[in-house]
C-alpha cells in the first residue's frame, strides 16, 4: 500500500516542527551571546583603564591624575571643567590607544589619537575624589547615568550617598559597568544606591564625558 501525499505532508510537517524544537534554543543562546558581548567589551575597557590607572600611580607616589599637578603630569587644575578627558591624557602611555575609551555599545566613535581626544569620542566618566585610599569608591563606569528619571548631564556632577541613580537604556539596557578604586568592574542594575552608600566619601565628583 502506498504512501499518500497527505501522509508525506503530515511527516514532512513533524520534521519540520523537530528541526525547529531542537534549532531554536541554539539560536536563542547565540542571540543572548551577541546581546552581552558589547558589554563583556565595555567591562573589559573599564579593567584595561584600572590597570592603567594602577601603573600611572606608582609612579605618581600613589595618586591618580585628579590628584596630581599639571606641573607634575596630572589633571588637579582642570577638574572644575568637568570633562574626563584631561584626566585620560595623562595616562596615554600606559593606554596606548584611545580605543578603550570608548564602549562598543556607544554611538560614540574611539579618537584615532589622544591628540584628538574629545568628550565625545569617551564612554565612561572618571571620578575626582576618589584615591587608592578608597577601595570602594566608584571610580569610573558609563556615563549614561540617571537621577531621578533625568539624564545626568555631561560636566562635573556630585554622586551624593542620597541620589537615586540608575541606568539609561541606551548602552545596556538599563544596566551599566562600574569600576571602582580597587581595580574591579561590576555591572550593576538596581543596586547602585547601596554601592554609593558603601564608597566611605562623603560625595564624589564625576567628570562625566
């Protein structure tokens, strides 16, 4: 007895639906691995800038640019410009390249050179206050904050212990990168007020891009 194309079309139809069950979850998995790399990427900037910044101050008597004359190589005279540029500057041997300053997931494009170097080629705000001396202390992260549903505004702006702070949903969707004076990187969703709370300063100035 022969197979009807009824039956044909029925056992093509169930091939199909198994092919689908057993492709799917892969395709699922990869499409959550190119939705994370951008920000893996952006970590790993934030790591490359702590070891730039931790090399940068063994030879500045265990201080960071903010810290530092602009006589002696640092950035001191320019934090009440609230641009982070100037406080990458100085740290452009140990960079090498201005590349890891800017996120993947940014819109903004990497300076070809530090010469260039302008606010809108950074993707990550640096802070003035806080020192070696600090291990929690934020140091730096995307600048893509947010203060009580208001974007912060590029310059210098005060992270106070009282702030609601949180994420704008341009970079990674309502998360971001955080790095801090003892060298690791976070990323961080809800819990940015109890990360401020624990910095042990009073405030911290970030000179946001």
């Amino acid at each position: 007895m022969g197979i009807t194309i009824v039956e044909v079309i029925a056992v093509m139809a169930v091939i199909a639906l198994l092919a689908v069950a057993f492709i799917q979850p892969t395709i699922m998995r990869l499409n959550r691995t190119r939705s994370h790399a951008p920000r893996i990427d952006c970590m790993n900037n934030l790591k490359q800038i702590a070891i730039c910044l931790r090399q940068w101050a063994i030879d500045h008597e265990d201080r960071w640019p903010p810290q530092v004359p602009v006589t002696n190589g640092g950035s001191m005279e320019f934090v009440a410009l609230g641009t982070p540029v100037p406080f990458f500057v100085p740290m452009s041997n140990e960079l090498c390249t201005p590349k890891a300053l800017a996120c993947p997931a940014d819109t903004r494009q990497p300076a070809p050179d530090f010469i260039g170097l302008t606010d809108q080629n950074v993707s990550y705000f640096l802070s003035a206050d806080a020192t070696t001396a600090t291990p929690n202390a934020i140091i730096g992260g995307d600048r893509n904050l947010v203060v009580a549903g208001q974007a912060v505004k590029a310059g210098l702006f005060t992270l106070k212990t009282n702030l609601s702070v949180s994420w704008a949903r341009d970079l990674h969707n309502r998360c971001g990168n955080m790095l801090f004076a003892d060298g690791h990187v976070e990323t961080v969703s809800n819990n940015v007020n109890q990360l401020i709370q624990r910095q042990g300063l009073a405030t911290n100035r970030l000179a946001v891009p």
